[in-house]
C-alpha cells in the first residue's frame, strides 16, 4: 500500500524532473545495454560454435600425430629434447594402414568408425565446372567408406559409391543437386554418367557423375548465394591419388565411438595404444587424441570467459551510473528537506522515509534498465544479424540485467535514503 | 491531582541547546501548564520567547531536556523514536504557517497522507478524506496540486489534514501569519467550528495577543518562562453553559 504510493511519489518526482532524471538513468542504460549487447552476442556465437560441432559430431575423437612433447618424466632424466627441436616428419612418423587395422580389431565394442578425409587442394582452394556459359564452384572432398555409413547423405538420384570404387580409387563423384540445377538444369538423369571437369588451381580433375545428394547450406556461410561452393565427392582413396599421396600412411582422422563409450577415458586409452605399440621407438612424433566434447568445452569456457571480461568492462559503467543515480538522489533529498520534515511531523517513520527514497532510486535504475534492456537487444541483435546469424536474445540476462538495476537502486541509493531518513524533524521543517 | 480530563500536561520543562561546549543555552526555564480536553489554549510570546521550541516539545518532535510531559496519557519522554512518530501520526494534527502541504501531490492526497502512514486502506482514507476537505469548502479544489492553490485554501487543506487521523490535539503554528486578515478570519473560523462543533483540543501558538484573545485561555511566554495566564474572550458564556 505504502509501496505503491511511493512508486507513484517517485514517477512524479521524476516527471517534475524530466531532464534530470533522464540524465541520471543514462548512466544505467548505458551500462544495461552494453551488458545486454555482449550477453546476445555471446550467446548467439556460443549457439552457433556448439551447433555446428555438434553437427561435425560432439562425440568424436580426433587423432593424429603431433610433435613429442616435453614432458616432466624425460626432462628429469635429463633426456629432453631441447626447446625448438623439429624433425621434418616423414612417411615412417605416419599411421600406417596396418596400424590401423590392428587398432581395428582391439577395440571392436567402442570404436564404431573411422572416418577419413581428403581434400584436393587446400581447405581454402575452390574449384570451378564450366559448362558452356554455366558454372558452379565446388571443392573435390574425398571421403572413406565409413564416412557414409557415418553420415547421413540423402541421395536423390543414382547409386552411392561402391566398394570397389573406394578399393580401385575409381574416378567417380557425388554431385549436390544445387550443382545439377545449375550445370545441367536440374536434370539428374541428364546429369548421372556424364563427366565432370574440374578446374582447381589451373589443374583439370575428371570424374563421372555416379549420384546426386541433397544440398545442405553451411552453418557458416553468410546469407544464401544461388552459387554457394558445394562439396564434390568422390571416394577417399581417389583424393589420396590424386594428392599422390597413395600407399602412405595418415596424418590424422576422426574416430566414431559407440553411444556407450567414455570418450575422455576412451581418448586416453587410445592415445596410450598407439604411443606404447607403434610409437614407443618414435624419438620426435607421437600420437595425440582429443575429443570434441573437451574441446567444445575449453571453446564454450573460452568464449565465455570473454563474455565475462566484456560483461565486466561494461558493468563499470553501471556502477558509474549508480554513483550518478546516488549523486540525484542526494540532490532531491536536500531540495526536499522541508517535505521530509513535514512527512516526519505527519507521523512517517525513518523506516518509511528510507522506504521512499530507496523506492525512488530503484524506480530510476528500474526505468533505465527497461529502457537499457530494449537498446541492448536491439544492439545485440543487429550486430548479429550484421555477423549473419540469428540473435539469440537471452531471457536469463535480462532478467539478471532487470535485478542487477534493482540491486544498484537499492545499493546507491540505501546512503542518502538513511541520510534522509535521520534527517531532524525540526530541522528538517525550518529548512528554508 | 490527576485528572483525565487533562489532554496535555507539562511538568518543569527545560530545554537547552548545545551551542558548542562548554556553552549551554537554556531556552525553556521550567515551563508548567496544561491543557484540558476540549479546551482552545494559546501560547502567546514574542519570537525569542521560546514558543517555537515549546511548540516542537508538545508537537512530539523534540524532547525535553527536563521535565514531564504527558499527551493524553502517554509519557512522551520515555518514547523511542519510531513511538514518537506513531505519536505524532495519531494524536497530533499540525498546521503550520507555510502551510507545508507536498508539492506534485494533490489536495485529496496530501489528507490522504497521515491516514496512509497510520495504514489505512485505500478506499476508505480517500473516503474520509474527500470527507474532510467537504467539512474545510475545498471539495471542488481537491484534485488541484498546492502550486494551484491560494494561500487562504492550502491552509484550508492543511487543518483537513491535520484532522485525518482524527488526532488528541491539533497545534497550530501560526496558521494566519501568512494570509491577509480576511482569508485569516476564514481560517480562525474554521478553528472555532472544529473546537465548538467537534470539541477538539486546539493549541494555538501565536505571537500575536489579538488573536489569542480569539481562545479560551491565553499562556503568556517570555524568556522561556510563563509570564501569565488569563481568560481569553472566546464564547466563555457558552463554554461555562456547556
């Protein structure tokens, strides 16, 4: 009851005041804003980043050989490689295909894939079909067998690869229907048989067209092009070839556990298979093994320690508007001595003075919050969608935003609410 | 000796302000006196005589530094703070010279105010006090704001809030001194009808003797001492007939 009326005494305070108290909340709508700004943006990459991994599949391990580390063990004994010691790694430091089939056969229950890929070119390169006066760009990825039990590629037309295509490195290829509406004007029988040229780097690179698989556009890719680079497949061991790269071992390649397996247990095991069997004898490489459930954690860890130090920075500027908030309250009060005096004299207590003026510092902070929080969604929202994302707007830091404003109403302005609330009644009604 | 039908008792009142040690400066020397229920009093002083500081001490808003004092039976000295403010809500009505209504508050809100601080509900203080402003000729100005008002009815407005809580006494700190002599004739005869017809205790404080004739009783104060008492003109025959 008392509380409403003190709303309402503080709305029309700051009505009286519209200038000033407008002045005073900027500092709190520049702060909640800020806050808000970063939490939506933070949020929507943290979306984006854990959304795409785990579409590459969160509960992959990958493996593959990396430079020996230093560790404790051989420094003691004084057998450390010095800091800086590389050897060129060669086709020996590689997994062999036989390292594999034994690895294979030793884990049978937790290992369910081994999925190998090969790009021609690199990650970057991007190749073009040219078709008369059509074109479309495509990257040449090359996949193993496992890869498509793996993954779910939906095939519209034609036949998926066969075994012997993987075993003879046949020159076939999968094509997107993107490409076939482009290329062949969305005709996959037109398109299925015929012979595809590449133009990669200034090479040529032919394949037959065996099927056609549903596009899928990327996480990544900003917007929808009507010529976005799709993928051109073909199998894994037809890349291999072509990056003469052909009875060699593997550098790295993902593993596919079984729903049941620990994959931080199972990463260590597998990392210690390999170093103990095949690795022992290595003086310069080993194996390393990382699951991307680890490794999306540090990114999420990461990515919100940095929301965190960003939240933090512009949470100085909240209390900087609290302080400004605490300075007009301050203010009010000496100009209102006389009514606080006589608000004394009519019966009210401290407890009712200080309720009253913290109630009007918390309805400053509140009213600066709601607008700081709407700025801030707005901010965070066309910076995303600047990014070409979809703003994730998050509940829960509004809601902290709306308690943190409260809080800093209540904090700065609990001083000068108890300064007005001790205020003598007697000198409070002869202040002129 | 005790009689309940004293409203406002004061025993050998002293009241002294620290103007920086060792200095002590007395300004009420051991004031006695006492008001009966129903009873319209004035405190007639020149300024400097202590009538301010007299005032503060029976308005609940100061204490004495010695002395007795009793407001309808309640010992005020032994009061906590947050009592005294209870006090004043219920038992005391002020109004001042300067009238002291809250600006941005309307007329019927600031009647409201002490009915709210005594946690009365919504509806029934708005009743009582549209209520009061009736009984003061305000009601078709009670939804103005005290900067829309003339003195004459900001003082009007002051006595309807200083009834709200119904209160032992009302104290009145020189309501007429800032109104011109017709709109202070008004006011004094709304004091008197509230005293006759309601039969409230009204302590006028004033430094003016024409007006204290205007009461019952009239409590002379110099130098921080009673100087006097003596019957004021006011209706005596009807009183005594009463």
């Amino acid at each position: 009851m008392l509380f409403t009326e003190n709303i309402l005494v503080a709305l029309a305070g700051l009505k009286a005041n519209i200038m000033r108290s407008l002045l005073t909340m900027l500092g709190i709508i520049i702060g909640i804003a800020s806050v808000i700004a970063i939490m939506t943006v933070g949020n929507s990459i943290t979306l984006i980043v854990n959304t795409t991994m785990q579409d590459l599949g969160a509960n992959n391990l990958e493996m593959g050989v990396v430079q020996r580390s230093i560790d404790e063990e051989q420094t003691d004994t004084g057998t450390s490689y010095g800091a800086g010691y590389v050897r060129e790694m060669t086709d020996d430091d590689l997994i062999s295909p036989e390292m594999v089939e034994a690895f294979r056969k030793e884990y049978p229950d937790d290992l369910k894939y081994i999925i190998m890929q090969e790009q021609i070119g690199t990650y970057a390169d991007q190749g073009k079909v040219t078709e008369g006066n059509k074109n479309a760009n495509v990257k040449i990825m090359g996949y193993n067998s496992d890869y498509f039990q793996f993954k779910d590629i939906k095939l519209i037309d034609g036949r998926k690869f066969l075994n012997r295509d993987f075993r003879d490195a046949k020159k076939v290829c999968l094509v997107t229907d993107k490409l076939v509406e482009r290329i062949y004007d969305g005709d996959n029988d037109a398109a299925i048989g015929q012979e595809i040229e590449v133009n990669l780097n200034g090479s040529y690179y032919k394949y037959h067209i065996v099927g056609v698989y549903e596009y899928v556009q990327d996480q990544f890719s900003f917007g929808v092009s009507d010529n976005p680079v799709t993928e051109l497949v073909i199998p894994y061991e037809t890349a291999r070839n072509e990056n003469h790269k052909q009875n060699k071992g593997y550098e790295y390649f993902t593993l596919v556990t079984s729903v049941n397996t620990d994959n931080d247990t199972f990463a260590t095991t597998v990392r210690d298979y390999f170093n103990v069997n095949f690795y022992s004898q290595n003086d310069a490489y080993e194996i390393a093994v990382i699951s991307m459930a680890s490794m999306m954690d540090s990114m999420n860890t990461m990515i919100n320690m940095i929301q965190l130090a960003l939240s933090v920075i512009a949470g100085i500027s909240l209390v900087v508007g609290g302080i400004g908030v605490m300075n007009i309250m301050l203010v009010s009060i000496t100009e209102r001595t006389k009514e606080i005096g006589t608000r004394k004299a009519l019966g009210a207590t401290n407890g009712s003075i200080r309720l009253q003026f913290i109630t009007e510092s918390v309805v400053i902070c509140l009213i600066g919050g709601i607008i700081g929080i709407v700025c801030g969604c707005g901010l965070g929202m066309l910076a995303v969608k600047l990014m070409g994302y979809d703003a994730v707007i998050s509940v829960s830091s509004i809601v902290i935003a709306v308690g943190f404003s409260m809080a800093i109403g209540i904090f700065f302005g609990y001083y000068p609410a108890n300064k007005a609330a001790k205020l003598n009644p007697i000198d409070a009604l002869r202040y002129e | 000796m005790e009689n309940s039908n004293i409203m406002l008792d004061l025993r050998d009142i002293h009241k002294s302000f620290f103007i920086g040690t060792p200095n002590e400066f007395e300004v009420l020397h051991g004031v006695n006196f006492s008001v009966n229920k129903g009873e319209f009093v004035s405190i007639v002083g020149q300024s400097g005589s202590g009538k301010s500081t007299l005032m503060n001490i029976i308005g609940a808003l100061d204490r004495p530094t010695a002395g007795e004092y009793t407001l309808d039976g309640i010992d005020i000295e032994k009061a906590k703070d947050h009592e005294l403010s209870i006090l004043r809500n219920k038992k005391i009505g002020f109004v001042f010279q300067t009238y002291n209504l809250i600006a941005r508050t309307n007329a019927l809100k600031n009647v409201e105010l002490p009915m709210m601080y005594a946690g009365m509900g919504r509806s029934e203080r708005t009743e009582r006090a549209k209520m009061l402003l009736e009984q003061v000729g305000m009601t078709d100005r009670m939804m103005h704001n005290p900067d829309e008002l003339s003195g004459g009815q900001k003082q009007r407005v002051a006595i309807a809030r200083a009834m709200a809580n119904d209160p032992a006494i009302i104290l009145a700190d020189e309501p007429t001194g800032a109104l011109d002599s017709a709109t202070g004739r008004l006011i004094m005869d709304i004091f008197h009808r509230l005293h006759e017809e309601q039969g409230k205790t009204i302590v006028l404080i004033t430094h003016s003797p024409e007006l204290s004739l205007e009461t019952e009783r009239i409590i002379t104060l110099k130098d921080g001492s009673i100087i006097g008492q003596s019957e004021g003109t006011w209706n005596k025959n009807a009183k005594e007939v009463g």
